[in-house]
C-alpha cells in the first residue's frame, strides 16, 4: 500500500492554485435567476473544467413545503484536482455530489458535465456517461455482497462498456495496481471494512473515470484505515488525473485537498 | 451469476420458494394426468371398437352421456341391409357390484362375445367372457376393491365369476364391466333391448353407403361413423371435463404467478441498495431488469425440475392408493407444462420490475 503521501501531491502540483477557481461568493448572486442572467452560464472560468456547477439550486419538495438543500453554489472541478468539501450532516455535501453526477437536476442554475448542460441531457445519456467516466466511492462501500471482489469490478467495466474477454483480466490488474490482489477472489462479507473501501476505490476507477466522487470515503473506517484509502483513492485519482470531489467532515482530509470548500445550510461559506 | 448467487444467498427462502412453485408445477403435471388418463379410458372403449358404424337412437350422440335405446329387432333388419357383414348389439347400463356386503357402481357393458365387437378394449389378465355367468372388470376397479380373476361377485343377485381384468377402461369417475347382452338384458328386465349397434361392412362395401341406409331406413336410428362417433364421444368427455380442469389449473397458475411475484418483489425491495447503486454505477435498465427475469427463470427452472423429480414417485403413489385415478403423463405434457411456467415466471417478473422505478439514487448515499 505504499505510494505517494499526500504532501507529495500538494507540493508537486502543476495547476493553478484551486482557491482562484470555482467559488463564488453568494451574496453577489442572491435573488437573480441565474438561468435569466445574461452571461451567467457563458462565463466559465475555466473552459475545461469537468463538472461546473452555476448558481445551483435545489429544493426537494416533499408533502409539506419544500427542503432547499443548496442555495446557489457555484464551483468547478478541473482534471486532476482534488476538491474536499467540510460540512455537517445536512449541509447539502451529499446533494451537490449527485447534482455533480447528473444524478439528479438543479431546480435553478445549471450544472454542466463534461462540456454537457445535465438539464437538456437525456437519463439515458447521463447513465451512459456515469458509466464510462464517474467513479462512485460511498461511505458504506455499497459492493455488491454476492459477488466477489473482482466481479464487483467487473460489473463496473461491464457498464462502461468493456469486452466480456477483457473484463476480468483488466479487474484483475486494477487490483495489482491498487495493491489488493489477495482480495480478488473475496466476498465482500469476508473483507475488513479498509478492505472493502479499497475494492470500492478499485471499482470506481475501473472504467478510468475522468470525476470520481466520494461520498464521506473515511466515514466507516478507522482513522489509520480513512488515512490509508484516502491516500489510495487520492492517489490514484492524480495518476489518473481525475478529478476528485470528496465530501466529508473529517478535517484530516485537508491536507490531500486542492481546495477545500466549506458547505452550511446548502450555501459555500468559505474555502 | 449476481441473478442466482442473489438468490442462492438466501437458501432457505430460495427452497420455500422453489417448493411452492414445485407444487403448483406438479398440480399441473397431475391435472394433465388425470386428464389424458380419463381421456383415455372414457373413449378407448368406442376407440377400440372399430365399426364401420355405430347407431343409436335418434338424437344420441355418444355413450358418455347420452340415453339411447333402440329395439334389437331392427338389429335384423340392418344386418339384411346390402353391404352389411354383422351387426353386434351392445346393451350399456349402470348397475351395482357387490362383494362383503358393499356396492359399487359400474358401467356395464353387455356384448355379444361371438361378434367380437363390444367387449374390453384390452385385457391386462385371464380372459373375455363367454356365458351369462362371467364379468370382466376394470383392471382399476378391481385393484381398489379387491377383486382378482378367479372370485365371485354379486350382480344385483347374481353371482358371477371374474374372468379376465380390462384396460382402457377406467373413465376415472366410473368404470367398465363387460358381460353378456344376454345377462345384461334379464338385469333390466326387458328383453330385445339394446343401447347401440355396431356394425361392420363387408369387404369392398361402401360405409358411407351403408349409413346412409341405415339412416333412411330407420328414421328413429342415427348412423355414425368410427371417426364421428368417436369425436362425439371425445367432445363430450372434454365438456364434462375441461371446465374444471382449467379452473383448478388457473387457480395453480396464479398462486405460482403470486409466489413468483412475491418473491421477487422481496428480493428487489431487500436489495434496493445493489439496484440503487447498480443505477448510480451507470447500469442500463435492461440490465437491471435482466437480472430479475433471470431470478424468475432460474425459480422456475429449479421448480420445474424439483417437479419432475417428485411427480412421478408421486404419481405411483397415488395409483397405488387410488387405482381409479389413472394418470398418464406424456413428453408433451411436461413441456408444455414447462413453457408455461416460463412464461408465468416471465409474468411475476413484470410484475416485479415496477419496483425497480422506485428506487431511487439518494438511498445509498449517507
């Protein structure tokens, strides 16, 4: 399990400093229709940003009155870049990451994809994207308890695409790239819980997703366990130049960020 | 493989299920059974009994449950028609059988031996009857009651022999017995009495001819042919029968269809969190519901073979403890049985696959 540690990554990066990308302070922004606002969409600030969030709202209307669980957040995400971002339960972290999935729409702003607006993109096309570019890494692993380690990776390859010949031999050599061979063969039910996050980081990135997005990654681990995959999944996600949305409220993660945004009550308070 | 290793995680469950389903395949396979084994012995008897016509009175169609009665005077009369070889009467009547004291009931046939048309279909021991003091039985029947070649029964106060066992004659809600006409007309009491004639042709004779004949010269008797009368006879079976085959088999078919639909429904809603994450992983839909047609089919396959493997010990079983009920499986049978259930298991996991629209991505996330 031995590889770069996160100093490393921080001293050695070769992009801009992520605290000039992305944020956008909310009070500008408050009580304009960002999809009105002329230029609101046409400003990027960084053409090649994989996911792009503009003044992104999003209420869940239940039965009673709606649940506003982000308040126009902007941000950006580039290849490469680990973005982290701290906030309590209900902070709207876990929202903006399926907004960043196109798992689910904006109820205003816009939330752009690969270059793709998630608005005017059809389910189909969003599902074959997760499937060939957005890795998935949950706080509770989520692997599928029937299947073994490698066809759990496996199945991943298999959405994205790849050939049933070519499947297992290239899980397998995920898993010798990510230092878990021996757990191959494994059900889930039969790993550690820092075993089965690294099956998951392994499916995550079996299709060599161009975002993964990780959702409270250290949240059922034990502290030198979390260190260890978020190092792994950190890792791996650079070589790939990947970018990283991780969204936790373990402050340890600091110091593998790029950018650390600060999320309260569905608004970016700070970075 | 994630279709069956799923349900092969849960075996108890997996066998409750393939058991129910079994069931409900082997009420099928009995049903069918007991069809084509009462089939078969309601109408082997005029199937066996090839005449080149069989009359009746007027407006009687079969023997199964019609009433004719026709003089055997006019038994004369049509064997000197042109082109006609003989004419066997044959007199058919329920009556009671008696031994130790009990009655059943019985269809009873009374041929004439020497013509060799009317009698059993075929023998499974001893021998046809030649005097008024002989019976052959249903091989059925007599395997229930008891009775072997050799014994003595009580014909409504006569006491005959047993002389041979019959097959093909168990028409599962009552059985054949064969006598003589002459016996069987001194238990009615009336003499020159009969239910039909069979009549064969001479070599080269025109049947249709000859009908036709009988028919213009005896208006109250119909003529039929093998083939017709053996149609009549068949359709009426299936009128009788039919009806509550289908609703027993409807019934069996929805239960299976519930189980089935239950158990993948529990299965969906208890792996919500593998569907959901499936979804967020980028899974096609069809991939999704692959997996739960795959669960109904595997459920079924395993049912059906679990069905094969009980139904028939199970079949000799019930033979065993109720010689009446014959039942006869056939290839056809079974696979059409098995297609069946294919298609029901197809069914339930229709049903199932709404619930795959439910279930949503933010169920997996923290």
């Amino acid at each position: 399990m031995s590889g770069p540690g996160p100093a490393d990554f921080i001293k050695g990066r070769a992009f801009d400093p992520p605290l000039a990308r992305g944020f956008r302070p909310q009070a500008s922004t408050a009580e304009k229709d960002p999809r009105t606002e002329p230029g609101a969409l046409a400003d990027p600030v960084v053409a090649d940003a994989v996911v792009r969030l503009n003044r992104v709202t999003k209420t869940f209307n239940g039965s009673g009155p709606g649940t506003t669980a982000l308040r126009e957040v902007s941000i950006e995400v580039l290849p490469g870049e680990m973005v982290l971002l701290l906030g309590p339960s209900g902070s709207g972290k876990t929202t903006l990451l399926t907004l960043a999935a196109g798992l689910a729409r904006p109820t205003a702003g816009s939330v752009t994809l690969f270059g793709r607006c998630v608005e005017h993109t059809p389910a189909s096309e969003l599902q074959r994207l997760r499937a060939k570019s957005i890795g998935f890494v949950f706080q509770t692993f989520l692997l599928i308890d029937a299947l073994t380690a490698e066809e759990n990776v496996a199945l991943a390859l298999r959405f994205a695409g790849g050939r049933r010949s070519e499947r297992a031999g290239k899980a397998r050599r995920l898993f010798y790239d990510l230092d878990i061979a021996p757990l191959a063969r494994r059900l889930p039910r039969t790993m550690s819980q820092g075993e089965k996050q690294r099956v998951a980081i392994a499916r995550a990135l079996a299709n060599d997703p161009a975002l993964v997005l990780a959702d409270e990654p250290t949240g059922s681990l034990e502290t030198r366990q979390g260190f260890d995959v978020i190092r792994l999944l950190h890792g791996q996600a650079k070589a790939r130049n990947a970018a990283l949305i991780v969204a936790s409220h373990d402050l340890r993660l600091k110091e593998f960020a790029d950018r650390t945004l600060r999320l309260q009550d569905g608004a970016l308070t700070g970075m | 493989m994630y279709a069956f290793r799923t349900l092969r995680g849960q075996p108890l469950r997996l066998a409750l299920t393939v058991g129910g389903v079994a069931s409900c395949i082997v009420l099928m396979f009995f049903l069918l059974a007991v069809y084509r084994g009462a089939a078969d012995g309601s109408v082997e008897y005029v199937r066996r009994n090839t005449a080149d016509a069989w009359v009746l009175q007027k407006n009687a169609t079969n023997i199964l449950r019609g009433s004719s009665l026709v003089a055997a005077a006019q038994a004369e009369g049509i064997g000197r028609l042109p082109g006609v070889r003989s004419v066997a009467s044959v007199l058919l009547l329920l009556s009671t059988l008696g031994k130790g004291g009990e009655a059943r009931t019985i269809f009873l046939a009374g041929y004439e031996p020497e013509k060799g048309l009317g009698g059993p279909p075929e023998l499974a021991r001893g021998r046809t009857v030649r005097t008024d003091g002989e019976i052959v039985l249903d091989a059925a029947f007599a395997r229930k009651f008891g009775f072997k070649t050799g014994d003595a029964v009580d014909l409504q106060g006569r006491r005959l022999e047993v002389v041979g066992l019959s097959r093909g004659t168990n028409a599962f809600v009552i059985q054949y017995a064969f006598v003589t006409l002459r016996f069987a007309r001194t238990l009615v009491g009336i003499p020159g009495l009969a239910t039909c004639f069979l009549v064969t042709a001479e070599a080269g004779a025109d049947a249709d001819a000859i009908r036709g004949r009988i028919r213009s010269g005896f208006p109250a008797l119909e003529a039929y042919s093998q083939v017709e009368f053996l149609a009549n006879n068949i359709r009426e079976m299936r009128s009788g029968f039919l009806p509550l085959l289908y609703t027993v088999a409807a019934l069996g078919a929805v239960v299976l269809t519930v189980i089935l639909s239950l158990l993948l429904s529990v299965n969906i809603l208890e792996r919500r969190k593998d569907f959901a994450v499936l979804k967020i992983l980028g899974s096609p839909l069809g991939f999704l519901w692959g997996l739960v047609v795959k669960q109904a089919i595997l459920i079924a396959t395993l049912s059906q073979a679990a069905a094969i493997v009980v139904f028939f010990p199970l079949a000799a079983v019930i033979e065993r403890v109720a010689p009446e009920v014959s039942l006869k499986s056939s290839a056809g049978q079974i696979l059409t049985v098995a297609l069946a259930v294919e298609l029901m298991s197809l069914g339930s996991s229709l049903v199932s696959i709404r619930r795959l629209r439910r279930i949503y991505y933010m169920e997996v996330f923290s």
